[in-house]
C-alpha cells in the first residue's frame, strides 16, 4: 500500500506485516492494537498511521496484496500457446498449468507464516473464498486466449456448477495443504492435482 505521500516504503511494510502475523498467532486479531503492531514493528504509531487507516485495513490491505501477486502467478504468466488435450476430437483446455500452480504454491510455502496467520489456520474462509475467485478468472482468461464460445451446459451440467465444480476441486486441494502446514512439496501438490483431473471421483477411494 503507497502512504500519504504516495511512496511505498516496503521495509516498514514488511516490518508491520510481520508484527500483524506475530501478533494475530499470539493475540488474535480481535485483541490486538495499532500500539500492538507498533511496538512489536519497532516503528512509532504515527508512521503506521502514514500506512494503514487502522488494522482492519491493514489486514485487508495484506489480503489484496496477496491475492494480487497470486494473480500475477496464475493469470498474468499463464501461457496459452501450451498445449490442448484432445478428447472425442474436441479440445480441452488445460487451464491449470503445473508451472503456474507451482510458483502459487511456492509462494505461498515461502510466506506460510502469513497464510496460516490469516486464515487463521485454515478456519477462516474468507481468503479461501478469495483465491476460488483467482482461479475463476484464470479459467475466463484461458478461455478468452483461445476464443472459446460461452456455454450454458458443460457435460449435462448448468456452467455455474461445473465451475464450481472445477474450481474448489483444485482451491480445496491447497486449502486442505495450507491446514497441514504445507509439509508436502509444490510438485507433491501439484502431481495430486494432475492426478485428480483425471480420476474420476469414485475410484480415488474405492
């Protein structure tokens, strides 16, 4: 977030950023105060002020910074000349690229601390509900790269469904891996999602 004078100045940024995760695993959001993350920031509450309106702004500032380099990750480097997997002579898009989901995911290993603070350990949906909203508008942008036509029905189902469908598949699979401590690898994450796009729900159990 720029301060008042409309310069970012990232060091006090990520000072205050750690403090507010510090602050959220020890005190909980609720409890916590702006002379909290201050003093835990080692900064005085004038230049947190010069930052943020109060924490919830800044815990909503920390939120839209995170979804926004996810998108970067996910959207901006997804390459649509990759290639297609061809079913009954039809194409089909293969919109969650390995190599994207990898560099999302190790983002979010690199930064666990944070992830974990936020959702509160995986119980908070809201950031959940946030990154479903990412890969919705990955999905719309491989699909405007290739000039696919708009559809009511996908296979029999409404599309708002099958988007549903596609999307928390994949969102759940992170979620499920943020909540464990991202102890497996991106390429682990990653190969159980390659493998869930293929195997047909009844036979990953049985």
């Amino acid at each position: 977030m720029a301060s008042a004078t409309g310069k970012r100045n990232t060091k006090t940024e990520a000072k205050i950023k750690s403090a507010f995760t510090t602050l959220v695993k020890s005190k909980g959001f609720e409890a916590m105060t702006v002379s909290d993350i201050a003093r835990t920031a080692d900064i005085n509450r004038g230049t947190f002020y010069m930052h943020y309106v109060d924490k919830f702004d800044l815990r909503q500032q920390l939120i839209n910074d995170t979804i926004d380099d996810l998108t970067r990750i996910l959207v901006e480097r997804a390459n649509p000349t990759e290639p297609t997997i061809s079913r009954a002579g039809k194409s089909v898009v293969d919109v969650f690229q390995s190599q994207s989901i990898a560099k999302a995911l190790q983002y979010v290993k690199n930064d666990y601390a944070f992830f974990d603070a936020i959702s509160q350990s995986g119980n908070d949906m809201s950031l959940y509900e946030r990154f479903k909203d990412v890969l919705k508008r990955l999905i719309i942008t491989q699909a405007k790269h290739r000039d696919a036509e708009s559809q009511t029905i996908y296979n029999g189902i409404p599309a708002d469904y099958a988007m549903e469908i596609l999307v928390s598949a994949v969102a759940s699979i992170i979620w499920l891996w943020i909540r464990r401590g991202c102890k497996e690898s991106p390429n682990e994450i990653c190969l159980i999602i390659e493998r869930n796009k293929t195997t047909a729900p009844a036979d990953i159990l049985w």
